[in-house]
C-alpha cells in the first residue's frame, strides 16, 4: 500500500504559513511591548503567552468558540458561506495562535538584550524611531529572532490539540502529521507511525541545528577578524592634537532651570553656560548624569524649563518637550554606545544631517577619520578598536552631527591611567576648537580642573557651588565642596575676632586674613599647602609628631598630632603631602617638628 504523503504538505504549508504571520505579529508584540508603560501591561502580556501554557485542547475549544458557527467571526463570514472550522484555515490558526507565544516571548527578550545607551545616542544622534527600529533595534536582535522563529515553526510543526479541536483530522485537508502518528497508532500501524515522528523530528531539529551552526559561525567569524587587527590597533594608538571643524551657533549658551522627582532622588537645580566648558562635579548619586539626560531629551523632568541657543527644548508649563533627534545635542556615554553591528565609517555617517549624497558622506566621514586619527580604520567593526579608538570614533560621531551642545558623560571612566592622560589631551584640544556648549561629567576632581573652565558642584541633587575653578578650589562653598575638591583637613570654627579663629579639633587659634562672616563653622586647609619650618615663632606654627605615613609613587603623606604624641594611629589632627624628596631631609630629625598653616591657605567655610 503506498504511503499519503499529504499529512507532509499539509504541516509543512500550515507551519510556514503560521511562522509567517507569528514572524510579523510577534516582532511588533515584543518591541511594543518593549516600550509600553501603561496600565494593563501585565495583563496584556498574560493574554500574549496564554496559548503556551493553557493545554491545547483548551486553545483549540477556545478557537472553536471564536470562530465556530455561532461565535463572532463564524457570524460574520455565514453570508459570505465560508466556514474557518475543520478547514486548512482552521489548522493554520490554530498552528499560529499556538506558535505566536514562542516567537514574542523569545523576541521580546532579545530586544531587551540591547544596550538602552545605543538607542539613547540614536535619538540623540536626529535618528526616528523607524529608522532606529530598522538600523538599530532590528539587527541587533536578528540572532535572537533568528532562534525564535526556529522555534515558532518547530512548535507549529508539532501542533496537535488545538488544530484537531478547530481543524479536525481529515485525510487529504486538515491532518497534519502529528495527526497522522495519533491516527496510525491508534489504526496498529506502527511503521507509518515511525515515519512520520522520524519526519517531523528531522525537520524540526534541522532547523535547530541550522540556526545553532550561524551562530556559532557569526561568533568564530568576529573572534577571528578581532584577533587579525589586534597588532595594528596597538600601532595606530597615536595620540596627536586635533583641528576639528566648528560650527556656527548663536553664543546664547544652555540654560537649565529643572527639577525631577523619583521616589528615590530628587534632582533641583538651575544654572546658565556658554562655550567655556562646565564641569559637572560631584559623588555617586549626585544627579550628574541625570541632568545631561534630561537636557539630551532621555529623560523627562518633572517641572522646569531648558534652553539651547534661544530654542526651548523643553518647558513645562507650555507643555513643549522635543523629541531627543530634534535637540541637537551630541551625547557621549561611558560605554561610548557604539553601533557593533556598523563599521566606524557607519557609525559616524549614522550622525550625519539626513538628505547628504553618497559622495558627501565619504568625503564628510573621511575628514572625520583623518581629523580623530583614525584613518583606515573606516571598515573595522567596534570590537576590533582598542578603547580609546573607540572613544575617538564616538566623539567623531557626536560632532558629526553638528550639535549646539555636547554632552560628554564621565568619557575617560573605561581607559587605563595612560590612556586616560593621553585621550584628555586629546579632548582638551578638541573642546578648544568646539564652539558650542560643553558640559563635561566626572567625579574625578583634577580630572575637572583640567579641561574645564567653571564647575558646578552637585550633592544629592542639589546645587552647592558653582563658579570658575579657581575661585571653587580656593574658596570652596561649604565642607562638601572642599570635600569634594580633595580637601583633607577640617576643624570645627569659633570665631574670636575679626582675624582670628579657634580651630576646635585642632586645639590651637589661628589667624586668618579672610574675612570672617558669622556663618562660618569650618576652617580647613589642604594637605599640600602644610609647610614645615624650623622657626617656631612664626604665626599659626606649631609643634607636631608624625603618627604614620602613607606612600604612593612620587608624595609621602604623612599623618600629624599637634602639641603632643599621639597614643595610637588613629590619634591625629592632620593630613600633610610632601614630595619624597623633600621628605627624606627631615624624616630623621628629632621630635617635635614645627608645622605652620599659612594664614592665606586658611579656608573658611560655612
């Protein structure tokens, strides 16, 4: 008797046609969904993923129900004399239905598994959200969707229950072969019921296999190309001075008035630049980043106003809010948000102005290149950069947009101290160039004071300083600000008269030239500027006792007790940094020493 090879054709048609729609379907579900902050997500999301864990015969009987006689599609095709119910139609909506919670749930999480800095910079760089979708999101994700629809068509392949309850098993029309095995071993037919589990097993594990062997071919293929440009990168590390184009703006400057609460933190603050650098100063949790993200268009703040060069990019009271590719801001994160699956000269044409030819693409990407030392480095991918190359792309591709502001989030926090030193040279010639606003985010406090001109020192969200650099390391705010700035030394403050202080933790009055408000409760001074002397009777001098030292490369530190020896390590009242040079001419005299604390290095703080 020969063999019906129709249950083949019929599963292979129904599970291609229903891989096909749960493709589409479950692509726009999961990056939907991806997005969607309403009310109802949990239940949506329950509704997504029900037919994977309902039992399929329950999914068949609802099926029925829905597109049975009397249910709501049933009546509306009755006069048009088409019935869904035990057609092929029917087996290739149940296979979809059934199929349909593989494709989202696996989807969904690949999309997750982005990098939300490489969609942040996307908008940031003018791009939409379909082309971010299809340049970004999409390719990104493709492995993962890849596997999903493996595993869709796998699952709709095997789909018994709910097709037989909608569906039905007719021979030549709607039996698929998972029908086909039940129905062979029920009838005693036990070698057709062989062939066709041999059948669908093989065609369900190609399939696995297949996706399985890309990707472990997409992985040795990057590891490969990465190792071939090790040698060369290490080559090209040449750091140079840059001559950047500039661009013309109004000189306006960035203005911020904003405030944004989150159940955690509360950021408040105000404050005006122009083109001179401003450095965002400030521990972790200060709100440093959160406020370059609420002026890239990231983030949304609860109430406030900012301005960029006479345009208002967001005011809450007009209720005006531009979208992030409209701001016209560079923003430069600490990973660098490099596109992996775009080349450098990719990347950096993704920030160009929309509408260029080709030619002016090449031409205004290769200026870039040769402008951030990177020439011939266009084709390679991002993992085959060492760090700081692909910190330089990043840059090139934030100014390729031509932005009023740049917005530069801690960028030195991923390279070794040598690279770092190099590379802030580097920005610091860059900066110099650009004629627009900077604002440049650390918690690395001489980090700050060398490329920025002005410092705005934040804690807990709140303003406590902001002035030039000089005039914060000098005449810092309060003892958070001189905590911040490296200051080590503190006593508490009574003023006694107009020139003179009592330094309570010190045990010792001391004279001051700055003027004394009746605010102040502080007085500090930095450990550099503790000088030792050899005349005692000089004002504001001292005897001391060194408790311990502390060493690092080229400075000793050396921890101090005035007035008497100190009865444990702990038991001291100053911090002093000498050089080593300096050290080893009075490490061996005899106690006491004599310290002075320089009446003009004496900081007074509130």
């Amino acid at each position: 008797m020969q063999l019906d090879l129709s249950p083949l054709w019929i599963s292979l048609k129904t599970s291609l046609l229903a891989t096909f729609i749960t493709f589409f379907l479950g692509i726009a579900a999961a990056y939907w969904m991806l997005e969607y902050r309403g009310k109802g997500k949990s239940l949506i999301e329950g509704l997504f993923i029900a037919p994977l864990i309902l039992p399929p015969t329950v999914v068949g009987f609802l099926l029925l129900l829905f597109f049975g006689k009397n249910g709501p599609v049933g009546k509306l095709m009755e006069p048009l004399n088409f019935s869904i119910v035990f057609t092929w139609y029917g087996a290739a909506i149940a296979a979809t239905v059934v199929a349909f919670p593989l494709m989202y749930k696996t989807a969904l999480g690949a999309f997750e598994q982005i990098d939300g800095n490489l969609l942040r910079v996307a908008k940031t760089l003018g791009a939409k959200d379909i082309t971010i979708f299809w340049r970004i999101s999409l390719p990104l994700a493709l492995p993962g969707i890849v596997a999903a629809t493996t595993l869709a068509f796998a699952r709709a392949l095997g789909e018994f229950g709910a097709t037989l309850m909608l569906a039905g098993n007719i021979p030549g029309q709607t039996q698929t072969i998972p029908m086909a095995i039940y129905f062979a071993v029920e009838a005693g037919a036990m070698n057709e019921a062989w062939f066709w589990a041999i059948a669908i097993m093989v065609i369900s594990l190609s399939g696995i296999i297949a996706v399985n062997l890309w990707q472990e071919f997409r992985e040795s293929s990057r590891g490969s190309r990465g190792e071939g440009g090790a040698g060369e990168q290490r080559s090209r590390e040449r750091i140079t001075q840059l001559g950047l184009r500039t661009y013309n703006s109004s000189a306006t400057g960035l203005f911020v008035d904003i405030e944004k609460r989150l159940p955690s933190f509360h950021l408040q603050v105000f404050f005006n630049t122009n083109e001179q650098p401003l450095g965002l100063l400030g521990g972790s949790g200060a709100g440093k980043s959160m406020i370059l993200r609420c002026i890239a268009g990231i983030e949304t703040p609860t109430r406030g106003r900012i301005v960029l060069n006479g345009r208002v990019l967001f005011d809450s009271e007009k209720g005006i809010n531009l979208p992030s590719r409209d701001r016209r801001v560079g923003f430069l994160v600490q990973n660098y948000a490099l596109f992996p699956h775009l080349t450098v000269a990719q990347n950096i044409a993704f920030g160009l102005p929309k509408g260029l030819s080709a030619g002016a693409i090449r031409v205004q990407v290769e200026q870039q290149l040769i402008a951030m030392q990177l020439q011939g480095l266009g084709s390679r991918f991002p993992y085959q950069l060492s760090g700081g190359q692909q910190q330089r792309v990043a840059l090139a591709r934030a100014l390729a947009s031509q932005p009023e502001a740049l917005l530069l989030d801690e960028p030195f926090s991923a390279l070794d101290t040598h690279l770092r030193s190099q590379l802030e040279q580097q920005m610091t010639a860059t900066l110099a160039e650009y004629q627009g606003v900077t604002l440049f985010v650390t918690h690395n406090m001489e980090e700050a004071y060398r490329i920025c001109s002005n410092l705005l020192v934040l804690e807990h969200g709140k303003t406590v300083h902001h002035s030039s650099k000089y005039d914060i390391f000098e005449h810092p705010a309060n003892v958070s600000v001189a905590q911040l700035t490296g200051c080590k030394n503190f006593s508490r403050a009574v003023p006694k008269s107009s020139e003179q202080v009592e330094a309570v933790d010190w045990g010792c009055s001391l004279q001051v030239i700055e003027p004394i408000k009746s605010e102040v409760s502080h007085v500090g001074i930095r450990a550099h500027q503790i000088t030792f002397t050899g005349d005692s009777s000089c004002e504001n001098t001292f005897p001391c006792w060194v408790v311990r030292t502390s060493e690092t490369p080229h400075r000793m530190t050396l921890f101090l007790k005035l007035h008497s020896p100190a009865h444990n390590l702990q038991d001291y009242h100053l911090q002093a940094e000498v050089f080593k040079e300096k050290w080893a001419t009075i490490k061996d005299q005899s106690f006491p020493w004599y310290v002075r604390l320089d009446p003009l290095r004496l900081m007074l703080m509130d």
